[in-house]
C-alpha cells in the first residue's frame, strides 16, 4: 500500500469518526475533553509542528543548493519573472472562472439567513503598498527565521545564495556543506510523512467532530458553487496550461500530485506542506532542486488560486443576498483587485479574509456579509489549501520544463519516487546473515 493511499484512508477514517462524534455526542463530556480536545488536538498538534519544524531548513537550505545550483544571476531572475507571470495568470483564470459560474448559478438569490444580518465583522485592516514592499527585506535576518516570515527568509537567502556566487571557490566549501544539510532535511521529510496517516487521522477526526457536517446545509448553495469551480479550476484550467504550457501529461501530473493534495487539504496550510511539495516534485516528477527550492517556497507564499475562486464567488453570492446589482466594471475591478492582493498581502496573518475585505469595499459590498460565509469556511480552507498546492506544483513544472531541468522520463515513471516503509538503523544480531 502506497502513502498515498494510507494517507486516504486514515483521511477518511478521521472525517467519518469525527462527524458521528458530531452528531451523536456533542454534549458528552468525556468524549470531548479526552478525544477531541485531548488526544486528537494533542496528536495533530504534534504532527502541525513536525511539518513547520521543517519549513524555515528545508526552504533555506534548499533554496540556497538552487540558486547556487542555478550558477547563473540572469537565469535566475528569469526564472523568478515566469513564475511570477504564470501565477498572476492561473489567479485572474480562477478568479475569473468563479464570477461566470457563480453568476450563472446565482448562489444567495432567495437566501434566508439563519443568523443575524446586522452580525458585526471586524475586518483585518490591509496594510499599505509600501509597507509590503519595506517589508520584504528583514531588519534582522535572525527574527526573520524565527517568525517564519517567508517573503523576507526568501529574500535574504536569494540575496546570501548569490553573494556565494560571487565569491567564487571560497565558498565552495560552504555550498558542499550546505547540500548535505538539505540531504538530511530530505531524510527527515520521510520520516515525519510515514507518521502522515496518523497525525492527518488526528487533525480530520477533530475538525469534524467540532465543525460536523449540518453546518453546511444552510449554506449548501454557496459551499457547492466554491467546490465545483476549485474542481473545474484543478481540472481544466491548470490541466490546460500544464499541455500546453508544459507539454507534459495532465493525467501522469495528478496521479502523482496526490500526497501533496492530501497533506494541503488536511493540514490548510500551503507553507506546512511545503516539504511534501518539494519532495513530490523533485522525487515523483523528476524537476531540477534549482527550479522548485525556487519556485514552490515563492508560490506557497504568493499564489491564491483558491483564495481567489473563494472570493469570487462570496461577491457574487453576497450581492444576491444584499439584493445589490454588480455590473461587468464591478466584476472587471474584483478580479483585478484579488490578483494585485494576492502578492501586496502576501505573507500577512489572515490574508483570505484582508483580501475579502478589499473587495467587498472596491465594489461597495457589506463587509459585514463575510460573518455570513464564516461558518463553513473552515471546511472550504481545506480545499482551497490543496487547490493552491497543485497551482504551485502547474507553475513549478512549466517553468522546470521551460528551463530544461525536467527530467521527462522520471516524469513519465509512474513508479519513480514511490515511498517505502521508513526504517530505522538497528544493530544487527550476531550471526544473523543479512
């Protein structure tokens, strides 16, 4: 049995346990104080924190062993425009998508809200352009790494890796170093992902048996509207600029993509999964380490494919319940708005909702509609999160493919990089023979 699979099942294990607990024993006190939020919390907790143990290593270690692999300034920054380019496009694609579907669904029309309409929202104030850009280089490096402040440990590890360079074989020492550091990162990524099954079981059991799955029955119009244009985003979209972008097989892409798609979804965070992103890139699909350390980190940080679809159809759907008309200059201002917010409020706590904020005040919305959407949009994060993940594995492979370091025939391998059983050293008996 692949990871993959043990990851599904465990996955599915959790979601079904979790709703029964949801539904026939809410109010039972030992359940919810030992299962829930005891032994669940604590072992996805444990899990969470393995996999953000290793981000700040990895991408650092990585991404240094990419630019240096790289050799060369101009390819990189030629690297870095494409993917930028290419993330910006699949962005306005989702965004886009979402708005003509949901407009000819029309998800809110005739809503009958259970909750108060006047809820109060206190939406995260944007901060300006300028302060995002002062931001993206760290006054001090050190808090950088300790805050996991992705954009400004990007920066200064691009800006170190490349100073490396210049210095010629001096540093030669220090970059063959620092490739046996990643190595052993590497190593680390399998052992905390054959302990997946267990921590994913973990994290689903308990969302489950907190959120339940009737929470979204008064919103179901607006729940499957997001769910069908992430699927026909994932499906079409992306399968589309992967042919003919990156001339690579879609289907070969999505069955090895999978681990990556199940961490995101069970863990809702894109940097979290940034190891497993990596791995599956490198390992599965035969991608070039100087292409995706490059690429993924900066994409799991700038790229909101989901995000994006999330807010185009909360527009749409807000506008109907408020009975307000939004014409095509409105529709035309959010999609520019959620791909120009995608990178201006990259890396800043609450960013789906800031964004939401942005929009819904650009076109004049309530702002206090988005308490409406709060209930269920834990769930739809999950979904979102893998969305995003498989953005960034797209853009990872056209740009690999465009700088030839894709390997096309670890690619097309269906068995290449397939995880075995993670085994420990142990001392061997006397006289066994191995």
């Amino acid at each position: 049995m692949t990871l993959t699979q043990k990851i599904l099942i465990w996955m599915l294990a959790g979601l079904t346990l979790g709703s029964l607990i949801n539904a026939f024993t809410p109010d039972v006190t030992f359940i919810q104080n030992f299962l829930v939020n005891g032994l669940f919390h604590a072992v996805g907790a444990i899990f969470l924190n393995l996999l953000k143990m290793l981000v700040v290593p990895l991408v650092t270690f990585s991404l240094i062993c990419g630019v240096c692999g790289i050799g060369d300034v101009s390819k990189l920054g030629r690297i870095g425009i494409k993917s930028l380019a290419l993330f910006l496009l699949s962005t306005g694609l989702a965004i886009a998508l979402a708005i003509l579907v949901a407009e000819n669904i029309g998800p809110g029309k005739g809503f009958q809200s259970t909750q108060n309409m006047e809820n109060t929202f206190e939406a995260p104030e944007a901060p300006p352009l300028t302060q995002v850009i002062i931001d993206l280089v760290p006054g001090n490096p050190l808090a950088a790494f300790i805050d996991g402040n992705m954009l400004q440990i990007i920066f200064f590890t691009i800006l170190f890796s490349i100073c490396l360079l210049m210095i010629g074989e001096r540093g030669r020492a220090l970059i063959e170093s620092v490739e046996k550091l990643n190595e052993v990162m590497m190593q680390m990524v399998g052992i905390v992902m054959s302990l997946a099954p267990y921590g994913i079981f973990a994290i689903m059991a308990q969302t489950f048996a907190l959120q339940g799955i009737g929470l979204i029955l008064p919103m179901i119009g607006y729940f499957c509207v997001v769910i069908a244009v992430l699927i026909m985003h994932v499906a079409g979209t992306l399968m589309v600029l992967l042919k003919l972008l990156g001339k690579v097989s879609p289907i070969q892409f999505l069955k090895k993509v999978r681990t990556a798609q199940l961490f995101a979804f069970s863990t809702s965070s894109s940097n979290a999964t940034i190891p497993v992103t990596l791995k599956t890139l490198e390992k599965r699909m035969g991608v070039d380490n100087s292409t995706a350390s490059f690429v993924v980190p900066l994409g799991a940080t700038i790229n909101m494919d989901g995000t994006a679809i999330m807010q185009g159809v909360a527009t749409v759907f807000i506008a109907n319940v408020y009975g307000i008309e939004l014409d095509l200059l409105d529709y035309l201002t959010v999609i520019g708005m959620a791909v120009l917010a995608s990178i201006g409020t990259a890396g800043v706590p609450g960013v789906g909702l800031i964004m939401l904020a942005m929009v819904f005040n650009q076109v004049g919305l309530p702002v206090e509609g988005i308490a409406l959407i709060m209930g269920v949009d834990r769930l739809l994060d999950m979904l979102r999160t893998a969305v995003n993940v498989t953005g960034d594995a797209v853009v990872t492979l056209i740009v690999a493919k465009s700088e030839n370091s894709l390997s096309v025939s670890i690619f097309n391998d269906p068995n290449a990089g397939v995880e075995k059983s993670v085994r420990l050293p142990h001392d061997v008996m006397p006289g066994r023979q191995i």
